[in-house]
C-alpha cells in the first residue's frame, strides 16, 4: 500500500479504554504529533469503547497498531496474528500485578471474606482486571462465576476504584505495583486527585503473581519498513523528555523496550490452567 502513513491514508493506532477515554484520547493525540515528526508518517487515533473492540478492529484491518494491554495482546495474536513490537516500562521493570482491592471499612480481610460480595473486573480481556485475579482466586477454591453475588465490568480501572470507593461494588480488581518497594503506583493513584483520601479508604487485600507489561502492537501484514519506522519513532520518543512526560500521562509509562510473542505465554498459561475459552473472552457483551 503505497500511500501508507500518507495523510490521504494515515496509520490507524488505537489505545484501550483502560483508563477514561477521553483522557487516553488527550494523552495519545499529541503522542501521535510527534511521531508523526519523528518518522514522518502520519497517525489517526482513536480509544475504542472496549479491549475487544480494539481486537477486532485489528482483526478487520481497522486498526493497524494498537496500544493493547497484556491479555488483549494474547487474545489478538492468537486469534488474528497481532504482533507485539514493544512493551511498557514501569519503575524499571517489565511486569506488574494485579491487586484485589476493597474498602478499608468493608470488613473484608481475605479473599474468602469475599464470597456472596459483590465484585467488579474491569474487562475480560485485561490481564490485571480479570484473568490474574481470577487466577489467584481460583487457587484459593474460588470460582469467580459463582463465588461472588454479582460480578459487574466496570471498563477501565480507575472506574472500579470509583466503584469501591462509593460502595458501588464491595471489592474489584486493578493493576497493582510494578516494584515490591517505593510510593505506590497502583490504579488508586489514578484518582488520587479528585479523591484525596482514596490511598486510605481503598485498600489492597491480595495481589497476584507478575504479570508482563502492556504492549504496543502491529496487526498482520504491516509492511516491516513501516513497523521499523514506528519502533525506531517510539524509542527515540521514549528517550525525550517531551516524550517521556506524553508516555507519563497516557498510561504512567516510564519507558519502551523491545519484546517478542514469547514474553507472553505465561499469560497463555494462566488462561489454560482457568480452562477459558479465548473466543469466548473476546466475544462482544451486551
């Protein structure tokens, strides 16, 4: 496709909704200004309503790179043959986890004080909103379909914090820390601002094994110039201070390192051992 990246046919990058919309939206339209002057290509992007909206689309050839979160990325390659170009940098490293979390009054102590609660994900293809803590409960004799009285998907993370909060859920999971050590970084952070007290009120009662990073990722069949052009763009970016500060706000990234399809099959392995059906996870919800 000749005129790939050109303005008549700009390169179509999506971000999910793992945050409010349009926040992301604020964040990745002057991310993708200066890629555009870093690689001279040209970018349309947009935040689709949900993880499995952005899967399909590439799936469609309708988006061509994606900013996919860990278990999106898994979902989109084994079933369309997305490939992950980069992965996310968080205080130094390239995993996280996920954390279960409830408010610090709610009486709850331990994941079984958590059965005939009601419990809020954040999307079924998020690997630190659903399969990790769905993991970790299962190893604890909980199966998430029927331990819970209601499990809702709250669409992005600092929406299942809010629902804690208000009391809307009685406990929900979001992504944790990136190190052991340090202030927080977790999705409580993400609100802090307009809930001062949330690092009180909302707290961590488990949290998971680690998980790898977020991903950026290309559909099939990208030219590999293009996706060079695009990956070099990216890491020179993410070595800029303009670059690092629009990383920052977009998804508190801190940085950009190279990865490979392999780098994720423990998110595979996870997926086996809960015996989940990946077409059923990426069906869309009504």
């Amino acid at each position: 496709m000749s005129n790939f990246g050109t303005k008549e046919r700009p390169i179509r990058m999506a971000f999910v909704p793992s945050l409010d919309a349009q926040a992301v939206l604020g964040s990745a339209q002057p991310l993708a200004e200066v890629l555009n002057r870093e690689t001279g290509l040209f970018f349309d992007v947009s935040v689709p309503t949900s993880y499995t909206a952005v899967i399909e689309a590439m799936g469609a050839g309708q988006v061509d790179v994606a900013w996919l979160a860990t278990f999106a990325y898994v979902l989109a390659h084994d079933r369309y043959g997305v490939e992950v170009m980069l992965t996310t940098i968080r205080q130094g490293s390239k995993t996280y986890r996920s954390q279960i979390i409830t408010r610090a009054d709610s009486g709850i102590r331990s994941l079984t004080d958590l059965r005939g609660k009601k419990f809020a994900f954040v999307d079924s293809a998020s690997a630190s909103g659903f399969l990790y803590p769905v993991a970790l409960l299962a190893r604890n004799d909980m199966d998430y379909k029927t331990a819970f009285a209601e499990t809702v998907n709250a669409g992005g993370h600092d929406k299942v914090v809010i629902a804690v909060y208000n009391r809307q859920v009685d406990a929900g999971a979001t992504f944790g820390n990136s190190i052991e050590t340090g202030a927080p970084t977790d999705a409580r952070t993400l609100v802090a601002s307009t809930i001062p007290d949330v690092m009180d009120q909302v707290v961590p009662i488990a949290v998971t094994d680690p998980i790898p990073n977020d991903t950026v990722s290309l559909r099939r069949g990208i030219d590999p110039a293009v996706s060079q052009r695009i990956r070099t763009g990216l890491l020179k970016i993410a070595e800029t201070p303009d670059g690092q500060r629009l990383l920052r706000d977009l998804y508190a990234i801190n940085g950009l390192a190279e990865a490979s399809d392999a780098d994720y099959n423990s998110v595979r392995e996870a997926a086996r051992v809960l015996n989940l059906d990946l077409e059923e996870q990426i069906k869309p919800r009504s």
